[in-house]
C-alpha cells in the first residue's frame, strides 16, 4: 500500500499571497511587497481602516481565479504522485465562496490527479493521509501523520519538526520515505 500525501493548495500549490497583495495595492494605492510581510500576515501589516476590506477578498470567487502556481509546484506533485497517493487538502470551509473556483483551479492545473483526491475541509485533521503539506502548522495539531512545513512569509519564525522552503526541498524531503 503506497503512503499517503496531503497537500494544500493555497500558498503551497499556487500563490494567493501575491493575489492578496496585488488587489490590496490595486484598490489602496498602496506599494506592499512580500518582503514586507516576514513573519506577518497581512492582516497584521495593513492599516486597520482597511482590515476589514482586506480579509473579504478570499470570500470573492475572483480571488481564487487564475492563481498563479508556485514554482515547481505542479512537476513535484506529478513526481511525487508517481510513488505517493496525492490528495489536495483545502480548507475551503474558511471561504465557502471559494469550491468551485478552488476545484476549476485543480482541474485545469492537476489533470492527473482524480478530482475524488481533491478534500475541501475545514479542519485537517480529518484528513487521512502520512504526510500534511501545509503553509499553517495550525493544521497539524489535529492532523494524526507528519506535518511538512512548507515555508511562506507569515510563517518565516514558526518553530516546527519539519520545514520546506520550496518544492525541490519537497521532492528531496520524500525520496526515500515511500
């Protein structure tokens, strides 16, 4: 029986961090790089007057359209899908808005993985797999496998067992754990 990998989608397969940003300056005028956010979140780094604004991006459809892939994103799960089960573990409950786009999304990216390897949730630890990719080790605390910490700017300080700061870590981190 192959072992299983759990991998979320946002800021680990494809980039919402640089949606996030690019609508935030778009609509503030404003000039925010990622640089600017290490070891934040931008909702810790925007002014509050427009807080509220910024969280309800994610809960506009558009957002999740046409992101953008991360580097290597698509290739490491092809490879990996070759001696792994491949599941994409979403917690779409956050941003229900968000399912069908998020699956369109999967669809066009990932063809070679089934759409009944696709899991929109909320709490991850209802997922049953070995391994969980994820950008948020809060999803770990439930999660029953090994969490695999995948680096992005919020979480830049976190302290966690394992850490990957991009997918050729990934595919270096699995080689021999199938």
């Amino acid at each position: 029986m192959r072992k299983r990998i759990a991998i979320d989608m946002d800021e680990t397969i494809c980039d919402t961090m640089a949606r996030h940003i690019d609508w935030y300056n778009l609509e503030f005028k404003q000039n925010l790089k990622k640089a600017d956010l290490m070891g934040k979140k931008i909702y810790n780094h925007v002014p509050p007057e427009h807080l509220a604004r910024v969280r309800s991006y994610p809960d506009n459809a558009e957002f999740f359209e046409d992101l953008e892939p991360l580097e290597g994103a698509i290739e490491g799960i092809k490879e990996l899908n070759q001696r792994f089960d491949i599941y994409i573990a979403t917690a779409a409950m956050e941003h229900p808005s968000s399912f069908s786009v998020k699956y369109e999304w999967l669809i066009k990216h990932l063809p070679f993985l089934s759409p009944m390897n696709f899991v929109f949730c909320g709490d991850k630890g209802v997922v049953n797999a070995d391994y969980l990719i994820d950008d948020s080790a809060r999803h770990f605390r439930f999660f029953s496998g090994q969490g695999v910490l995948f680096t992005a700017p919020h979480n830049v300080n976190e302290e966690t067992e394992v850490r990957v700061n991009n997918w050729q870590e990934i595919k270096a981190y699995f080689v021999d754990k199938a």
